[in-house]
C-alpha cells in the first residue's frame, strides 16, 4: 500500500474513532457506537476515500489491510476519547452510566488499561478487516451490475 493512503485512513480512522468514542458517552447511544467501532469503522472510512478519490481497492489484501489498520487505530481513539470523556464527567458531576468502566478507568493502573484497550483492538482490527473484506465483494458486485446494465447501451 502507499504511504500516502495509510496517512488518508490513518487519520479518517482516528478521527472516526474520537467521534464514536464521545458519542458512547450518552446513553443508549454508546452501545450503537461501540457496534460502529467494532464493525462499521472500516467499510465507512473504505467509502469515504473512494468516494474521495483518495483510495481504490483493487485486491482483496487492500481490503483486509485497509480494515484492519481502520479498527486498530479507532479502537484507540475510541478508548483514549472514551475514557478521558468519562473520567472528566465523574470527576466534575460525579455521575456515571457504567459504575464498572468508570472505576476501571479511574482506580486501575495504567499498564492494565493499555493491556485492555490493546486486546480490544486486536479484537477491532480483526472483525474489521472482515468487514473491509465484504465491502470489497460488496463494492465489486455493485460495480458488475451496472457494467451488465449499461453495456447494452454502449453496443
């Protein structure tokens, strides 16, 4: 892969993941943002730089790279945001939505949580490099649908 590509998804990726990892914060709403960084994260960045013009999957390889690299890095993000959000919220309103991740968060060394969010993204790096490889096959038999449709009307 280009260098140049890594940067473009490096940074959608944590960007991403920063955005997801701040909306967990509200109920109701964290358990749909904790499904999009475990699953969605990759085939949304994957769509964004196609749609962009920044990036084109030509190999299925391409696409579990992509999806990979894109669930790591906003497992990251999503954990770091997460945290510092929850602990800023505890800490100044002593309030909590999940008694368990806040004292993780608040009373637990810091090698522990960095252990945590480690496994956890390898968790995130693999699902979403499955789901990078779907959107690859997805994407690919979109485009055959319309070449099959629109090559009557070039003849």
């Amino acid at each position: 892969m280009n260098k140049v590509i890594l940067k473009y998804l490096s940074f959608c990726s944590l960007a991403i993941g920063a955005i997801f990892g701040i909306f967990a914060t509200i109920p109701y709403i964290g358990g749909i943002a904790l499904f999009s960084v475990l699953l969605l994260s990759a085939p949304l960045v994957i769509l964004f730089l196609i749609m962009a013009g920044k990036m084109d999957l030509t190999t299925p390889k391409d696409s579990i790279i992509s999806g990979a690299i894109t669930g790591f890095c906003a497992n990251i993000t999503f954990s770091f945001a997460y945290s510092i959000v929850v602990a800023l919220i505890y800490l100044l309103f002593k309030y909590t939505n999940n008694y368990f991740l806040t004292a993780m968060i608040i009373n637990s060394p810091i090698w522990l949580f960095i252990i945590i969010v480690l496994f956890v993204g390898v968790l995130t790096a693999t699902t979403n490099a499955f789901t990078g490889f779907l959107t690859y096959y997805i994407i690919n038999l979109i485009r055959d649908i319309y070449e099959n449709k629109h090559a009557d009307e070039d003849i």
